[in-house]
C-alpha cells in the first residue's frame, strides 16, 4: 500500500525494497505513521501533552530503525543512511539519479546482469563488478566527478573514504552527492 507512493516520491527502481525506500524517502512505514497521527488526535484532544506526544514520536522512530535495521536486504542503503531519524532531520530533495546511489539499485552493470539485462557486470574501466560502491568509490571513469565530491565533503570535515552516513551529514555533502550521482550517471559513453 505505501510502495506506490515511495516509488514515486523516490523516482526509484523497482528493485528497491520498500524498508529501503521509507529511509530514502525518509517517510515512517505506515503502521507507524498510523500510530504517529493517532497520538497527535490525542494531544489536539487534549487527552496527552505535547512533550508525551514528543516521547511517543522518539518511540516510533526507534521501534523504526530496530526495524530497519533487522531487514537483512539494503546493506548499502544502510552504509548510505544508517540513522533514519538524522535522514528525517534533513529535508532532502530526491531525483532519479540520487535514489539510484542511495539503494545500490539502479543502472549498474552488476546490478542489470543479475536480472540477465547485461552480457556481464563488469565495469568498462576494466577494475572490476560496476557497483555502485565501486562507481562511487573508485571507478576511473567517475574520477574527475569524484574529485569535487571530495573536495566537498573534506570542506565539511569527512575523510576519504566516508564513514556510514557521510554523504547525508549535511545539506551540502548530500548536494555534492548529488551533483556527482548525475554526472556519473549521465555522462555515460558505454550506454
């Protein structure tokens, strides 16, 4: 029921699971966002405060990540956004490009010749699986889009290579992961 609508306000594949796209997204599972709207009903009835209202959404979003974190699929998401309420608190504007290097899903070689769409996964840089970790990491086709998406995140104090959650640490290494998911993606000269 809230696969359709994540899909949409991710522009992502298909092959994204929905746990993974809620994070993205950075939008409460549903169940949870039920519970989120009864409980504020209440504190507009008067019938609960606004600090138990604010205790009751800490409780969600940890009953959340427990939950995100016990999918045993989206390992890289997880890398990308391992904290779904620091993702919450930075309001993020998604495109189809971006969402690909948030889920790992997307238009990689590896990751089109597991469902036979490539004759093999293997990168034309010649070092290796095209994943995403390896087009954002180290292909040399990327480098020089790379090379201002270091630069950026070394100006806000991340090393390379980037801890979990570095690219979503702040508005501006998220822009900058931005920039680099569209130039990657678009300049292309083996598509």
């Amino acid at each position: 029921m809230q696969r359709e609508p994540l899909k949409a306000i991710t522009s992502s594949y298909n092959t994204a699971s929905t746990n993974c796209l809620s994070a993205v997204a950075g939008v409460l599972p549903l169940d949870l966002e039920v519970r989120r709207v009864a409980q504020k009903c209440k504190m507009r009835a008067g019938e609960i405060t606004n600090e138990q209202y604010e205790q009751g959404l800490r409780t969600l979003t940890e009953e959340w990540q427990a939950r995100y974190e016990a999918v045993d699929k989206g390992e890289w998401t997880k890398f990308m956004i391992p904290d779904v309420a620091a993702r919450c608190g930075l309001p993020l504007e998604l495109d189809h490009y971006t969402t690909q290097f948030l889920t790992g899903h997307g238009d990689f070689r590896s990751e089109l010749y597991s469902f036979k769409l490539q004759n093999n996964p293997n990168c034309v840089c010649g070092n290796g699986a095209e994943t995403v970790r390896h087009v954002l990491m180290t292909c040399t086709r990327t480098q020089r889009f790379r090379e201002e998406l270091m630069t950026t995140l070394r100006s806000e104090g991340v090393d390379w290579p980037p801890e979990k959650g570095a690219f979503l640490s702040t508005r501006k290494t998220f822009k900058a992961l931005k920039k680099f998911s569209k130039n990657s993606l678009q300049n292309r000269t083996d598509r």
